[in-house]
C-alpha cells in the first residue's frame, strides 16, 4: 500500500484526541494508522513553548518541511554540472539561465543558480569568484571648468543619424580607451557595436592620436564595410578622427562632455573588460592576441537584451550555435 502523508485533518483529530489522554495505539486505531506513524508525528512538531501538540502549529512545521525539502532537489548532478560550466565560463546567472532555456537545455531560475553558488562556496568551493562585481569609484565631476574635446569643427551626437540612435542595424560603434595603471602608458581602445553589442580591443603603446589611428585602423579593416559611424569621447587620443573618415569612409560623433550615458553601450562594456583587466593594474604585458582573446570571450557570452544569443550570433548572423564550442 503506498504511504500517504497525514492530512491537516488527521492532525486536528489527533489533537483532539490526545486532550483526551488517548494512547497512541488507540489514536492509531482511530485513524486507521499505523501507531508508529502517530508516534513520529508527535515527536516531530510538538514544537510549541509548553511542548504539547497543537494541529495548527504541527501543520505549518510540515509544510515548512517540504518548501525545505523541494529546494534544489529538481536538478540532479549532471545538470548542475552544466550550469557549472557556464558559470566558470564567465556567465552570470541570469545570462546562463537565459541561455540554457533559449536552447532547450535546462529551465532553471538565476536565484536558484544564486542560491546553488552560495551553498557552493559555504562548502569551500570557486564558483562565487567567476561572479563579476561592481567595483567603480564614482567621481563627482560638478562644479568643474570643461577642458576635454576643445576641437572645432567636430559633429556632435545630436546630429547622428537615427538608424544609429534607434539601434536599428550593425555598423554604428562606440569608442573609448581604457587605461591601465595611473603611472604606465600602455592602454587598450574599445570599440563596440551598438546594435550587437559585438566588441573589438586593440592594444596601444601610448594614448596618442597616432597611435589610436594606427590601431582603430587596423580594427576597422577587420571588419572593413561593417563601419557606418563611430561614436568617441572627447579624449584628445580621437583628434585625427578626420584622417580615419577619408580612410575609411566611416563618421565620427562626438558624445558631450562627461555624458557617459550617450555612450551607454561602451560603458557597459568597458565595465566587463574590467573582469579581466582590473583597475590600476599595468598593461605594459599586455599584447594584442590577449586583447583578441578577452574580445572573443566576451563577444560569445549571451545577453539579456540579444534574447540570449551572443554578439558574435547577431553580428555575423549565425543561428543555432552550440552554448560551448
């Protein structure tokens, strides 16, 4: 016979009939249980302050019990290993949990992900150190004389076609360089596809104009023909912007002065380069194929706002691509 558990009224009737002295034997007979059934659901929840039992307070101790017991128990060893995979691949929880669903996979929650990392590390395990982290020292910039992109002549992002505002398609990037420690010269300049979120980082010797064009050149020949416009800071490093638009026949426009925001999407980026190029730390090491190698691994992590496909799936146009190649 299959075992069935004790209802809220089974527990009422043994409330009641335990305020009559009754045994458990007699109880047990009443309700057509076994006396050992009786037996344990006494010791379990008489868990009120005078330690008698009471059905109301039995019932909820039960019920907690089996929230309790559901938690984590759905998925087995195998699929957790997978989830694990994503995470030391630099996912974060909702990108992991967003993509295995998007495949077909696994249907699984990024709290539960979360929860699942914590238990992790409380049992000595890594898994919290791939979780990326929001580290930034804000600056407040009121109250100071502007002395950045003093450059006539430049066009401004309020005259930036609408395709590009709107996200519409590939082709309109944004730029900015990313320094390393505050005394070392060497930096790396981003670049990054506003639709696709599709990312390109060259490495600089210094943060000069000739040395930026040198390399933006190089970048935009990569992908020569996917240039429609380019959207930079006013650092004085994009000052010979005009000899790229002949080169290459792309636009530049020029966001406002510590306008971050209009520049959103290489914001956002830059913070996940951060994961591999802590602040303050030297790139004087740092060499292009490393900058190739963080670039590919950023550009074939899902995103939230691509429906969880990569930005190397929407910039190239690629469709079913396997989670890990």
């Amino acid at each position: 016979m299959k075992y069935r558990h004790l209802s809220k009224e089974e527990r009422c009737v043994i409330g009641a009939l335990r305020m009559q002295r009754l045994s458990l034997r007699a109880i047990a007979q009443h309700l057509g249980r076994s006396p050992s059934t009786i037996s344990r659901e006494i010791k379990r929840n008489s868990r009120s302050q005078d330690g008698r039992y009471r059905a109301s307070h039995a019932d909820s101790n039960y019920n907690a019990r089996k929230r309790w017991a559901r938690r984590g128990s759905r998925f087995d060893w195998g699929e957790w290993k997978i989830v694990e995979r994503c995470i030391r691949d630099e996912y974060s929880p909702e990108q992991t949990a967003g993509r295995l669903k998007r495949e077909g996979t696994l249907s699984i929650s990024h709290e539960t992900i979360y929860l699942h990392i914590w238990r992790n590390k409380k049992l000595g395990g890594t898994l919290y150190t791939h979780l990326r982290g929001s580290r930034k020292r804000r600056r407040k910039r009121w109250g100071r004389n502007d002395s950045r992109g003093r450059l006539p002549g430049k066009t401004m992002i309020t005259e930036r076609p609408d395709a590009a505002n709107l996200r519409q398609e590939i082709g309109h990037w944004e730029l900015d360089s990313v320094l390393g420690s505050i005394s070392g010269r060497h930096c790396i300049s981003t670049v990054v596809d506003r639709m696709s979120g599709y990312l390109m980082i060259g490495k600089l010797e210094a943060r000069t104009k000739s040395e930026t064009n040198l390399r933006l050149s190089k970048l935009i020949s990569r992908c020569e023909g996917r240039f429609k416009t380019i959207t930079p800071d006013n650092g004085t490093e994009f000052h010979g912007y005009r000899e790229l638009e002949q080169k290459h026949g792309v636009k530049f426009y020029f966001a406002h002065p510590y306008h971050s925001w209009e520049r959103g999407t290489n914001e956002n980026t830059n913070g996940l380069i951060r994961q591999y190029l802590p602040k303050r730390q030297s790139m004087h090491n740092l060499t292009q194929a490393k900058c190739n190698a963080i670039a590919n691994k950023l550009n074939n992590r899902p995103r939230k706002r691509l429906g969880y496909l990569t930005p190397n799936e929407v910039f190239h146009g690629l469709s079913n691509v396997a989670l890990h190649t």
